[in-house]
C-alpha cells in the first residue's frame, strides 16, 4: 500500500512542476551493462544428478539439476528438483540465476523456490578448480544459528563436489551437508 500511495504522489506532483521549470532532459543513453563471460562456468550447461548427504539424515537426498544460459546472454539459471525423500514426502524445486557482476566484482545466485525459499549468495569466482559461495541473506532463525560457506569442487568437466556446514539453534550441534553431482 506504501508504494501505491508513492507513485499517487509522484504522479500528482509531476504535473505539479511546471513544465517552463527550466528542467534539461538527458539524451545521452544508458550504457548497457557488460554480459557476464561464463566461460569458467560453461561446464554446468546441461542436466546432472546430486547425492547429498547430511548427518543429521541417515540417508542422502537426490536432486536434477539443469542448468541453462538464458537468451538475454546475462544469466545462467538452474532449475533443482528434490526427489521426495522420507521425511520430506512433497517434492521441492528451487530456482537460481547466476550472473556476474563487473561492478562488484564478484558472482551472484539469486534464488527461489517452493514453500517460500529464498537466497542470496555471491562468491569472488573460482580459485583453480575450487569456488566459494557465501549466503549474504543468512539471519539466524529457529532452527540455524549460524552457517558456513559452501563450497563448490569441480573435479572434472563432469563431476563436482559440494560443502557446506550449519549450527543448529537448539542442540548447537554442527551439522555437515556434502554433494557429489555427476553430469547426466
């Protein structure tokens, strides 16, 4: 409602101004944003299957993922689906777009999915064979205190591997989650 009530002022003010207010219009155009070079991403083009292990689950989770560049040249977008396991009886999908930044220097993945998931994380980009992601919008909840960065190994063009922990509220446990995902 607050946005409704701004853009209602912005618009009555507009015509407020009178237009001799000597007011100079830029014609000089916005310079497009330089597309992201994917190159040291290419290898994720394509569909692969995931293992992943928790320990605090006595047994891995399956997810597909396909990863595709978008026709706009800027994003390459993943599509995750979880294939139901035990104690999680619906399956899940998520959603990433991942770009570059050149301003910032550094990877986004912007993230959604079912049951109201969301993420942020930004990485500074590979170190060999080996990238980092940190969550920029981790805030401590009930059930997670803290978490660590993830991890992303590629160990050849079509298999990698992934790490991450987390500490639960509660118990204060550390609970290690670790990924092999081989290209279909």
């Amino acid at each position: 409602m607050r946005n409704f009530r701004f853009f209602l002022w912005l618009s009555l003010t507009t015509f407020a101004i009178p237009l001799s207010a000597g007011a100079q219009v830029e014609s000089t155009p916005i310079p497009a944003a330089v597309k992201p070079n994917f190159a040291s991403m290419n290898f994720l083009i394509g569909t692969w299957r995931c293992s992943t292990k928790s320990s605090r689950r006595p047994l891995a989770y399956i997810t597909t993922s396909t990863y595709t560049r978008d026709a706009s040249g800027y994003w390459l977008e993943e599509t995750t689906t979880v294939k139901p396991p035990a104690w999680e009886p619906t399956a899940l999908r998520t959603y990433d777009k991942i770009t570059y930044d050149a301003d910032t220097k550094r990877w986004i993945d912007v993230s959604y999915g079912d049951q109201g998931a969301y993420g942020l994380t930004t990485s500074t980009g590979w170190n060999g064979s080996s990238i980092v992601w940190h969550d920029a919008a981790f805030a401590p909840g009930t059930s997670m205190r803290s978490n660590s960065d993830t991890t992303m190994m590629k160990e050849s063009p079509s298999k990698f591997n992934t790490s991450s922990s987390f500490v639960e509220t509660g118990s204060g446990r550390t609970i290690t989650v670790n990924g092999i995902c081989t290209k279909k």
